[in-house]
C-alpha cells in the first residue's frame, strides 16, 4: 500500500464528504479510493469512517487521524516548499476560482504574465459567480467581491471596485436623464443584480455629502451573472450600477453613458481567500502575491465613480 497516497486519500474523503467527489477531485477512479481506505482501515486496524449511501463521516478515531494526517502533509509541504529550488521554481496543480466579470475582463487576459513567471504551475481555473465550497471541491483558493460572511476562513484583502450608475443614450433620451436618486423611484427601469448565493436583490446604495439613498423603483429583469448584467443595460432594459472595468469600454464608444456623477456608492474589498486548514504554499503564494500587484496596477480596477470624465466619450480617470 502507498501508506501517503492512502493518507492523502482519506484526508480528501473527510474534507469532500463523498468517495465520489474524493474521487473526481483526485482524478482517481472510486474503486481506487474505497480500496485504499479500506487498507488503510486494515493497516491502521480502525474504523476511520461511518459510510451512508449519501455522505461519509468520521469516527473519534477517523477524527484523531485526520487532524495528525493533515498537519503531516501540511509539514511535508513546507518542507518541500522550503527547498531552495522549489522557492525559485514553484511547481504543481492550482485549483482557484474566480468571479466571471473579474475573470473575462482582468485575471484571464494578464494570464500570460503569471504563466511567464511560473511555467511549471498548471492553473485549474474555474469562473463563476455561484458559492463555492473550497473544502468539499477541493480549491485552493477563491477570489470574491464583497464583506465576508465566513469568518472561518482566511483572507487577504488585494483591493478594492467601483459600481457607476449608467445606461444608453437611446433610454435617456427616451426617459430623461435622472440629477437625483429619488428620479430612478419615479420615471426609471432598473436592471437589477440577483446575488447568486442568497438570491436577493443586490441594494443600490448612493451617496454625497452624508446624504445616502437605497433606490429600489420598478424592475423588468434581473440577473445574478455579472456580464449578464451589463448585457441588459446595453439592451436598453433600464439603468444599471455596474462594475466601473465592465462597462469603461461601452462608456468610452458612446455604447453607455453615466449617470449621478456625483452620487457614489463605497468601494467594494476584493479579497483572496483560502480554508483555515490549507497550507499556504509555494505555489499558493506566489498567486495570491501575483494578482495582489495586478489589483495594485491594472487600470480597470483603479477607476472611482466620483471621478469626471476627460470628455464625454473618454474612460473614466485613473485614480490617482
């Protein structure tokens, strides 16, 4: 028996809740993880697991295992990592997941820099914006928009985005261009942004001067895909608050045109984020490092709501 692939096996099995998802996260066939439990039950001469049709759990003893099992692979790790060679060279699989509007306009596009920097790192990237479980999928991290809910977990806050208020030229013309908040309650459509993990509506909050609205006025549609989103504001559906590097370009040829200026909502923290009981790589590190300067320099993530435009068909200024 492969005694460290068994413990990396069982560990796997503990942290998804199913053979299968072990399995499929492992890239291993499920006959090759129940046989290895089971010998490693056999070897260790304890039950390690309480098997349901539906879900694994531990026994005391599974319990005691899993927490001396996952700290030795962790200080094999950093052992590993400690390496001179593996510091300048980090190498292996990385599996992170990525917002879809941050990935298709940020992160995939600045890609080529990363994969010049560490060639032997295979990125396993998945772009959603559905809620994730980082244990049970086995991700090593996940880049999110927004407060965090799940203090148990860690995080490294790399910066902050910007919502403006915006909509086409035809829709204005059509229904006015609002100078307050309170004009969106009585002669606007709002396209409106459904958060995929509760399926609420998403607040539109504007601010100046201490003075704060919560406009919420009538909806035709709403969508919990951030590029979605956009895509009905382009439609003319109605206005829409949207991330300040989704709709630069459309602002820049005429396509969209802001609105409210003055009226701002707070920036949103942007945060990588990691279980408490996943060692921090080499690897890991080193892209949590990287997209931190990316946030730190990339233009569309520098742009601020309350800054005026150049001209009327001009991106929004850089912050400064």
């Amino acid at each position: 028996m492969d005694k460290f692939l068994a413990m990396q096996t069982f560990v796997r099995v503990v942290e998804a809740g199913t053979f299968t998802k072990a399995a499929d996260s492992m890239n291993l066939p499920k006959p090759t993880v129940t046989r290895l439990i089971q010998t490693l039950e056999t070897e260790l001469q304890t039950k390690l697991l309480h098997r349901t049709t539906r879900r694994v759990t531990v026994t005391p003893d599974g319990a005691a295992y899993y927490d001396r099992a996952t700290r030795l692979l962790g200080e094999l790790d950093e052992l590993e990592s400690s390496m001179s060679h593996a510091k300048a060279n980090p190498r292996g699989r990385l599996r992170v997941d990525v917002p879809a509007s941050l990935g298709l306009a940020v992160i995939i596009p600045s890609l080529p820099d990363f994969h010049a920097r560490y060639p032997d790192i295979q990125l396993d990237l998945g772009v959603s914006d559905r809620p994730v479980d980082m244990v049970g999928e086995n991700i090593d991290c996940v880049v999110r928009g927004g407060e965090l809910t799940d203090q148990s977990l860690v995080a490294r806050r790399i910066g902050d985005v910007y919502l403006v208020m915006c909509a086409t030229p035809d829709y204005l013309k059509r229904h006015g261009t609002p100078t307050h908040p309170r004009d969106l309650e009585e002669n606007h459509t709002i396209v409106r942004y459904t958060m995929p993990r509760t399926g609420q509506l998403k607040p539109i909050e504007l601010s100046k001067d201490g003075e704060t609205h919560e406009v919420q006025g009538k909806h035709l549609i709403s969508l919990n895909d951030s590029n979605a989103y956009v895509a009905a504001g382009l439609a003319g559906l109605g206005v829409m608050q949207a991330l300040t590097f989704l709709v630069q370009d459309h602002i820049s040829s005429g396509a969209l045109d802001p609105i409210l200026m003055d009226w701002c909502s707070g920036p949103r923290p942007v945060y990588v984020v990691y279980p408490p009981n996943r060692h921090l790589s080499n690897k890991l590190r080193v892209f949590v490092d990287w997209i931190a300067e990316l946030f730190a320099t990339h233009d569309l993530i520098q742009q601020k709501c309350s800054l005026a435009m150049v001209a009327k068909r001009k991106p929004l200024l850089t912050a400064a």
